[in-house]
C-alpha cells in the first residue's frame, strides 16, 4: 500500500507556517504587546522624573531607602532611565529585551511585597509581567517580520 506523506502530515505543516498576515490573531497579539512594552516603560520612566502620574519614590521600601548610598528619590531616577532603556530596547529587539522586561517586573513585583498595602499593585505588574513573557515567546516567532 502506498502512503502519501504530505497528506498526512498536511496539518502538522499548516500549524509550524509563519502567519505574517495583519488580520492574524497571534500577529496581532504580537503587535499589540510589543506596543505596549515599547511606550509604556518609556512613559513611566519619564514620569519618574516628572512625577505626573504618581509620586514614584513611595514605591521604595523603606529598608531600601536606608540602605541606598542615593537615597529613594536619586535610587527612583535610576529606576526612570532603566525603563526608559528597557523600552527602547523591546522597541529594537523584542525578542531579547521583553524578557529583561519580565525579569525587571518580577524585581519590582519583590519590592512592593516588601511595601505593606502596595499588594494590588503587585498583582497587577504580575499581570505585566506574564504579558511581558508573552510577548517574549511572540517574538520568537513573529520578530524578523
């Protein structure tokens, strides 16, 4: 009996096939993440330095602060232009750099652990942080596109 491999393995090839199409769901999620961890990193960055959205130096545990050689607001600054480098960088390559983002969030998520009362927000950069990690698998696939 003669067997025909490409029909049976037809399936198995449509599924590993690169679908750089705009109206492709996982190119989109793609587009969307890769967005998102682009501008906004860069947008709270500068704010640590403006301070338009929030007062960011209430996010340092105080036992930080007493050990910081800087101070909190110096050490916050700091934290700005990381970001800020943090999203130029998934900007230029995500593949690399939304997983330095995933890894930066799980530190800031430690730190507010250390902040009573500042749990929510934790939860919610665990939220980003998943995304962040989503995005860095995206990547793989989607990032010479």
């Amino acid at each position: 009996m003669k067997s025909n491999l490409n029909t049976l393995n037809a399936p198995a090839l449509q599924a590993t096939a690169i679908d750089t199409n705009f109206t492709s769901p996982g190119y989109q999620a793609f587009r969307i993440l890769h967005l998102g961890f682009v501008v906004a990193p860069i947008l709270a960055g500068l704010d640590e330095f403006f301070h338009f959205l929030v007062n960011w130096d209430q996010y340092v545990p105080p036992l930080v602060a007493r050990f910081s050689p800087i101070g909190a607001h110096n050490l916050m600054l700091v934290v700005g232009v990381i970001e800020i480098a943090a999203g130029l960088g998934v900007a230029w390559k995500p593949r690399i750099f939304a997983s330095v983002v995933a890894a930066w969030l799980a530190i800031i998520i430690a730190n507010l652990l250390l902040i009573p009362g500042y749990f929510d927000v934790a939860l919610r950069d665990f939220g980003l942080f998943l995304s962040a990690l989503a995005l860095a698998r995206l990547s793989r696939q989607f990032e010479r596109v």
